[in-house]
C-alpha cells in the first residue's frame, strides 16, 4: 500500500541519494519505498536541486498557433506569489489546459509533446476521470503566451489576440483557429461551431475564418438571468471541405467527425 506521507530514517535517505545519483526514476523509487512520488521529490529536492532549462522557441508559426489558440479556449493561469508569513511556500507561475478525460487524452499528449519542444516540462493529471489537465510551470511561457493575447481580470470573458489580425502571419493564424477549434469548438451535422462568452475572441476567430474564405454565420444567444451572452461562430455545409484543408483539427475526434460530415455520414 503507498503511503501518501512518510518519514525517512537516515539510512533510507542515503539510499534515495544514492538511487538518484545512478539514475533511478521516481516511479521506481516510489514503488520501491512504498511512498508517494510527492513524499519523495520533496527529499530528492534537497540533495538534486532542479535545473532550470533555458526557455527555447523551435516551433513553426503554425504550431506556436495551435498553442496560443487552445490557450485561448481551455487555457487557465494562476501565479502564486512569494508570502513572507509562508516561506516555504513554493512560487509558481502555472499555465494548465483543461481537456476531456474520456475522448482527450491523445489530443493531450500532442500537446504536451509541442511544450516539450519549447524546452518545458508539462506533465498530465486526471481529475476524478472527467477531465485531464496538462500543466506546465514556467514564467517564460506565460510571458511568451502573452504576446499574443491580452484579457483582464475575468480571462474568459475578455480574451483575446493582442494585435490586429493583419499582424501575425498566416500559418499562425491557421495554427490559432485550429487550437481553439479544438478545445471550444464542436461539430454539427453540417457545421463546424465555435462558442464562448468572449466577444472579441470570436470577433478574431471570425476574421481568421473569412480571411481564407469560408462561408460562416454568426449570432448571439442572449441567456437568463446573470449569465453573460454567448456568442457563435459557424462555418458552414459548404465550407468545411476547405475549412478541412486550411484549417482541421489536431483532436482526433474532432477530426474524425468532420471526415465523417465531409463523406455523408451526417453524424457528427
């Protein structure tokens, strides 16, 4: 049985360090000692201080696109703070992307595959096997996400792309419509529909979209009591072949319910 915490004796601790040193994983250590992976990096820490890698860029105008997008759609940000009455307590700047446990866990995996290529350690967590959450601690990338969105305080309701579209390049804008496809966006049985309650994030989606020529529609839906409007975007029948073409998805399931809509199986 793990135990969630434990203290080590002295002789078990010079094991940890030893193990460490030659290379043994945590889960390895974990099972060995019968402990949670938390219990022992908290140990590890003290003997192996982590290294902070430089913070790198080596990704296409597209794929930093697909990142900023679903940022845009599921993304969260939280910075705790330095508190002198807690000194212990570790600071952070945490990015995390809020996915569906049950049909998301690749699409996930494909995103934390194009972090790691900017050098930075995302890792994937199950909430009560509804949603999965990838995360990844880094004021670098928050700082680099945020020179291409802006939003106040309430990060849902405002979002959206810092400049006019016209001044990012258009593999980037297809990479950006793609991601926030992927995360707010749906399919219907002859359209592909993206909704939030940020008005100018679908102000920006639709100019992406009628900028290479898709046919969509657009309306509002005005809700009850203290809910904010919700506002649509639709590319329509006739587009989604192109909309496939310029644009698709990188979720799989999305991907594969657009196929389907293209090749007469109406069912999204």
């Amino acid at each position: 049985m793990v135990q969630k915490n434990r203290r080590f004796s002295t002789e078990e601790i010079l094991l940890i360090k030893r193990l460490t040193d030659e290379g043994k994983s945590l889960n390895y250590l974990s099972r060995l000692f019968s402990v949670g992976k938390s219990t022992l990096y908290y140990q590890i820490r003290k003997f192996k201080p982590r290294i902070k890698k430089e913070f790198l860029v080596r990704l296409s105008d597209f794929h930093i696109g697909e990142l900023i997008g679903a940022f845009a759609g599921d993304g969260n940000y939280s910075h705790q703070r330095y508190d002198r009455r807690f000194p212990s307590r570790p600071t952070h700047h945490r990015i995390r992307y809020f996915l569906t446990f049950s049909k998301e866990r690749e699409y996930a995996e494909y995103l934390k595959n194009l972090l790691a290529k900017l050098n930075l350690n995302p890792y994937i967590m199950n909430r009560n096997e509804s949603v999965l959450i990838l995360t990844v601690n880094s004021k670098e990338y928050i700082d680099f996400i945020k020179t291409y969105l802006t939003w106040d305080k309430d990060k849902t309701f405002s979002i959206r792309l810092k400049k006019n579209i016209s001044e990012y390049s258009d593999n980037f804008l297809r990479g950006f419509a793609r991601g926030l496809m992927d995360t707010d966006g749906f399919l219907n049985p002859g359209n592909a529909v993206c909704a939030c309650i940020s008005k100018e994030l679908i102000n920006n989606l639709s100019e992406i979209f009628t900028s290479f020529d898709l046919n969509i529609k657009r309306r509002v839906l005005i809700r009850k009591g203290n809910s904010r409007p919700l506002y649509f975007v639709r590319v329509r029948r006739k587009s989604l072949e192109r909309y496939g073409d310029v644009i698709g998805f990188s979720n799989k399931a999305k991907a594969q319910s657009l196929d389907n809509i293209i090749n007469g199986d109406r069912k999204p």
